[in-house]
C-alpha cells in the first residue's frame, strides 16, 4: 500500500496490512506544515518508507519501520516499534 | 529501524523493542531513545541495572551535529550496545529538573563524541568508558566541570542465567543453576 497525504490533523490512520510508503505533504490550512496532531495516530504491522515534509506531531505503534524521514521538528510524539529482537 | 532523521527531536519518546540503525537529527531537547528496555523504566530516565535492559538490542549511530546552542539537552539514549554517539554541543546540565541525570546509557558505548563550552568550546572523546566516573575523569582531564550529563552510569554486564542439564542430578531434585556475569570460562562441570 502506497498512502500520499497532505495535511494531516488530528486523524488516526490504522492498517491490518504493511504499508509500503507513507508520505505527509505540508497542507494550505497551515502553510509549510504537514503533520499529524497530537491526538492523531498511526497503527501498521510495518511501514516501509514513513517521509513528512515539514514538521509534526505523531503517536504511531507500528511493527517495524525501515526509514523515517521528517524534514522539519518531531515534537510531542510517541513512536513505538514493538517487533522484538530476533536472533 | 533501519534509519530515523529529524530536523529536530523535541518532547519525542522513542521505543523499540530491537534494534534501532542511524539516528541523524540537529537537535534533541526533552527526548528519549531507548532499544531493548523494559517498560519499568521510565521513557525520560536512565536505565540503572541489568535487569533494566530486557534484550541484546543496539543503536548503531546517533549523529546530532555541534551548534552555537545545546544541540543535546534533557534528553535520553539507552539500549544495550550503543555503537557511536555523537552528541554535539552538549548541555552538562538538567534544565528541567537540575540534579536529575540524563545522557546516555548502556551495557557498551563503543565510541562517544560531544562539544561542551566551558571556557571554550572542547572536544570530549571517550571510547567505551567502563562506567561513568571514568567518563568524569575525562571531563575533568579537559577541564570541565561533571554535572547531570552521564556516559555508561555504571550499567555494568548483563547478568545471564541459564540451567546446565546434568545426568548425574539425582531424579526429583532441581538442575544446577549457574549465573555467569558474561564472565568466562565457566564453571567447571564435573560429568
């Protein structure tokens, strides 16, 4: 799955299955901000590429993810990968 | 995770329960980093034991540049291998809550770099340091003053735990159980 977004508030986003590429533009309602409020959250067994333009704002519980990507400020978030270590 | 960048980290809690790969951000202020730590540690302290860690979980590289400004302040990193930090221009100092620790900390640090500006801007570079007063004394070697700030904190070696089958052991009775501090060889087991 392939999931191209603009501006992104307080949205939750949850997948059963692994989402390929995830992309935040930044949006017109806040010029140069692409993001995903606070209460918003993301939910994927695994994401492959996760890319934001600008800043933002994430709660997100996923498997794995191979590259995150946020050009601008993380802030006030929570990022959990749960697979555990694997011999 | 294979590679996280930021512009900046500010307010961000990141768990892994693996390993995490390279870490690239200009700025890190009221955050933490944490791979392989059991969920009894807080996310904005330091592990302090052995049993704070839970696997054999790495980060391979944590890279924040060195700035005019503290690029690294109030902020956590810990799993049980750190390969490289390099930190930037450190805050030595809690500014949130003064005489609380905070840095990095880990069973190894493999290679640990960061800028402090106390009376100019130094250098401190530290390869795997034992524990973190052994991290103060290269501090005070470069003349400056230890604070809040730690590298190691001292989490020494991972405690393992294993059961020795033996058949010789008397039936009903419990296997041997011998606990090694990653210490070798071991014990000698008479068969």
């Amino acid at each position: 799955m392939v999931a191209s977004l603009g501006n992104v508030s307080n949205e939750t986003l949850q997948s059963a299955v692994r989402i390929n590429t995830l992309t935040l533009r930044s949006g017109s309602t806040r010029a140069g901000v692409g993001s995903i409020a606070n209460s918003g959250e993301v939910t994927a067994p695994q994401i492959g590429t996760f890319t934001i333009a600008h800043d933002a704002s994430v709660n997100m519980q996923v498997g794995s993810v191979t590259t995150m990507t946020i050009r601008g400020t993380l802030s006030n978030s929570t990022i959990y990968l749960t697979t555990p270590l694997t011999p | 995770m294979t590679q996280f960048t930021t512009g900046a980290l500010q307010s961000v809690i990141v768990t892994s329960n693996g390993n995490l790969g390279g870490i690239f951000t200009k700025r890190m202020a009221s955050s933490s980093i944490e791979a392989g730590i059991v969920a009894t540690v807080a996310p904005l302290s330091l592990p302090l034991t052995t049993s704070d860690f839970k696997n054999t979980s790495s980060i391979a590289a944590i890279t924040i540049p060195k700035s005019a400004s503290a690029s690294f302040s109030n902020s956590y990193v810990a799993a049980y291998t750190i390969n490289t930090a390099s930190l930037g221009s450190v805050s030595m100092t809690n500014n949130t809550s003064p005489g609380t620790a905070f840095g990095i900390a880990a069973h190894k640090v493999s290679l640990a770099t960061l800028f402090v500006q106390q009376g100019g801007n130094k250098q401190v570079h530290v390869t795997n340091p034992a524990t973190n007063a052994v991290f103060d004394n290269v501090l005070t070697a470069k003349g400056i003053t230890p604070a809040d700030f730690e590298v190691a904190r001292g989490v020494s070696r991972l405690v393992v735990t294993w059961r020795l089958a033996s058949p010789r052991a008397p039936r009903g009775l419990p296997l041997p159980v011998w606990r090694a501090d990653a210490g070798f060889p071991l014990p000698a087991v008479r068969r």
